[in-house]
C-alpha cells in the first residue's frame, strides 16, 4: 500500500511545470501544451471592476475574448473547446482569450481548480467574484441579461457581445467584422 501511494505521488508531482515556466500576475500567462497542474495561488479571485481595467480598458492591438462561463453551466461548458482552440491557434499577441469563471467563491477549490486541471485548459482563466451582478453586469454589456454563457469580443474601441453559446466559426466571424470595422 505504501508503495502504491508513493508511486502516485512520484507520478503526479512529476507532471507539474518547472517553477521557471511560471510568471504569474494579473493577467497570468497562458499555457500552452496541455497538463497545467492549476493550484489555487494560479487562480486568485479578482472583482469585476479589476477584470474590466486588465481587458476591457485595453488598447494594445490584441483582440480579446472575454467569456463568461461557470463548471455548472452545460452550455458553457460545450463552448469550451472552441475558446481552447482559438488558444492553441493563436498567439496571445493577436488574440487573447479570457474565460472569466463566474463559480461561487467557496466551490473554487473543491470545484472550478479540479474541472480546469481535468479538462487540461490551457487559456488564461480568470475567477471573479459574482456576487452582487445587478450592479456590476451593466458595466460589461448594458444588454447582458445575465445569463450565461456570455462574451465580449474587444479590439481598440470596438465591442461585440453575444449572449449564448458560440463556437468557433462565429467566434471567428465577430473578429472579422470588428476588425474590419476599427
């Protein structure tokens, strides 16, 4: 018995990234390359108003896809794969995605950290504080209903949201046109 718990420590230890590849701050890092062992210091708690200032005041030239999603959301969920391909597809210098989890603050742990390691993702998430979301949901998108999946599509000054599920090829159309039209 002591041997078998030995050998799952050794095994899982031995996938966790080389403290060398990691700079965290706000925004972190993306990761690239799958296996990213997510601890709760890699996903601090931010509020609303710190997610806005880090993507949606920004004016670098990066698009920006800001989804708003959470574990227990099917829909939000089954979109995932395609905001981890545009991920994997693109340089974080052209496009960045953003998937601001809106789980409760006391299932991070026991929930949110588990699913991301699970499903290996590897685009930036962010975990916000929701409560209060009849004074904060407004000041991403006036039209947002609160539901979600939800996302802001950002380049320069130009935003497109869109409430409900995406998938990649309409993903990719919002950027077309925003583009097209700054």
């Amino acid at each position: 018995m002591r041997f078998l718990l030995l050998l799952c420590v050794i095994l899982s230890t031995s996938c966790l990234p080389d403290a060398g590849e990691r700079s965290w701050g706000f925004p972190n890092e993306s990761r690239s390359g799958g296996n990213f062992a997510w601890t709760a210091a890699d996903l601090p708690t931010y509020t609303p108003d710190e997610v806005i200032n880090a993507f949606l005041r920004r004016d670098d030239g990066v698009v920006y896809i800001i989804n708003f999603w959470a574990t227990w959301c099917a829909p939000c969920v089954q979109e995932l794969p395609d905001f981890e391909r545009i991920t994997a597809e693109y340089p974080e210098q052209e496009i960045k995605v953003v998937l601001v989890s809106l789980d409760r603050v006391r299932d991070k742990e026991t929930k949110l950290l588990p699913f991301l390691r699970q499903h290996n993702i590897i685009s930036e998430v962010i975990h916000m504080d929701s409560r209060k979301s009849h004074i904060w949901i407004d000041k991403f998108a006036p039209q947002w209903s609160g539901a979600i999946p939800a996302t802001i599509i950002k380049y320069r000054d130009r935003k497109a949201f869109h409430e409900g599920g995406l998938s990649y090829s309409r993903i990719m159309n919002y950027i077309n046109e925003i583009k097209i039209h700054s």
